[in-house]
C-alpha cells in the first residue's frame, strides 16, 4: 500500500485529519427520548468546548443489529431525525448518525453532516455508493472481520462514486468468541490511504453478545485504550458516553460514564498536542 497525502475535511468551522487537532465524536449509542439525546448533547458539547476539543455529536435512530430481537432500537427514521436536526440547530454542533439501507441515506443527509457505515456493512456496495452519492461526509467503521488493508477497496468504492470525504474507524477485531482486540498497526495502516483515521474506544471494550441476549463490555479499560490510540496518532476519538450507563437503552456495559468524560478528554487532547509535535501529519 503506497501511502497518500494527507486528505483534510472541512466541516464547517472545523479541520478533521491532516494534522488538525484531535476532535472528538461522542454521544449516546441510541436515541432514547428527544430529552435525553438534547440534554445529552448540550453536556457533551458544554465539555468539548471547555477542553476546547472540536466536537461532533453522535446517536442512531435504528440500532439495526442488537443481539436480541426484543432489544430497544431506537425511534425510527423520522423521529429520529426530527431529534437530531433540533440538537443541530439548537446546540450549533454537527451531527452523526448510522444508515442501515440505501433508502435511508438521502433522508439522513438532509439532516446530518457525516453518514455512517456500521461495521456489519461496511462491504455492502450499494449501500456506500449510495451514502457517497449524497455527498455527505463518509465515516465507515471497519468491520470487526477486515484487516486494515482491506479498507483500500472499501474506500474506493465511495472514492468512485465521486465523493472522496472519507473518514475511517477502527472498533476492534474478532478475537475468538465474545472478545474483541485492537491491533495498534491498524492506524499508521488506514493513515497510508490519506483519509482521517478515527479510533471507536468504546465498542472496541464491547464483549459482542457477551450477556447472551445482549453484549457485555469492560469500561475499565476505555482510557487506556484511548491513550494507546492517541498515542499512535489517531485523527479523532469516538466515544458513547450516557449519564446512566446501568440504565442506558443500548449498549451500557460499554459506555463512558459522562461523569469520567471532562478528566479524560483533557488528558488525551494533552497526549494529541504532545505527539503531533514529534509527527505532525
């Protein structure tokens, strides 16, 4: 893999990759209720701004792929974008949320400045090519079954259909049942491609279906993994983060207490502005 040149995004006021400073994409796995995800986001963008951290709030309407089939999946795709145009508009924040089919994707891009691929879909053609074709800012998680190299082909499928705002996030990779593991290679390797490399903490502490009907998670270890990825130069952090994890709705036992969120996201913007002064990419 020849690498390429550094691909700055524009989004808005804010510079993602290349160099920039390290931003940060976080919010609740799922949108609960419309206050919920509204105060969620005014707490998380009060905090990224005190730690003068750029900010981009996530949640998805449609948690297409719990374990279980009586799982919460969220309000749908209206509700779930009315919710999410009123925390942009009301709080000055961009915003990120998953689509799951390609009718999903030109209704999501009305609303949102980046469309996200889950990790399950990450290989489905048509669904990229119609994500790109919006020309919305592109954020494809790495399937927990794909090499870091594989990336290259996923990202030329969005590159071919005209739409070269790519960003790339790693959440970890099988490892044996229930486990997943975070190969550090991961991020100069998805880097070579020139495209912003994000770093997913919290699902990479995700035990996949671990609790049977649903997935466990080891939270104590969200910040070292979060050091270790700044650390190796990641381009962005992306967090689920709840004020209640023992009660969120999905995805909990994997999820930041925003209580820990202030401590640890000045800590990791201190180890960003330390290790772009030995690598300025």
């Amino acid at each position: 893999m020849s690498p390429h040149p550094p691909h700055e995004i524009a989004l808005g006021p804010l510079r993602l990759g290349a160099g920039n400073p390290l931003f940060l994409i976080a919010g609740p796995c799922v949108i609960e209720s419309e206050s919920h995800a509204c105060g969620m986001a005014e707490k998380i963008a009060r905090i990224a701004a005190d730690c003068a951290v750029p900010y981009i709030f996530k949640a998805s309407y449609d948690k297409a792929n719990r374990s279980s089939l009586k799982s919460f999946r969220g309000p749908g795709l209206a509700d779930g974008l009315r919710i999410l145009k009123k925390i942009k508009n009301d709080f000055r924040v961009p915003v990120l949320t998953d689509i799951h089919e390609r009718s999903q994707a030109a209704p999501a891009a009305e609303v949102c400045d980046i469309l996200q691929i889950p990790a399950f879909l990450s290989r489905q053609t048509d669904l990229l090519v119609a994500a790109a074709k919006t020309g919305r800012i592109i954020n494809v998680k790495k399937a927990q079954f794909l090499s870091p190299w594989d990336m290259t082909n996923v990202a030329e499928k969005i590159a071919a259909a005209g739409n070269e705002q790519i960003i790339l996030t790693e959440r970890g990779a099988s490892f044996g049942y229930n486990n997943l593991v975070v190969d550090m290679r991961a991020f100069p390797v998805m880097q070579k491609l020139g495209y912003p490399v994000v770093y997913d903490v919290t699902h990479s502490v995700q035990l996949p279906g671990g609790q049977g009907h649903a997935s466990g998670g080891q939270p104590e270890f969200i910040e070292t993994l979060a050091r270790a990825g700044v650390a190796a130069g990641v381009d962005g952090i992306f967090l689920e983060t709840h004020d209640n994890p023992s009660a969120a709705l999905s995805d909990g036992p994997n999820a930041l207490p925003l209580a820990q969120l202030p401590s640890l996201l000045k800590r990791l913007k201190q180890l960003a502005e330390l290790v772009r002064t030995w690598s300025p990419r």
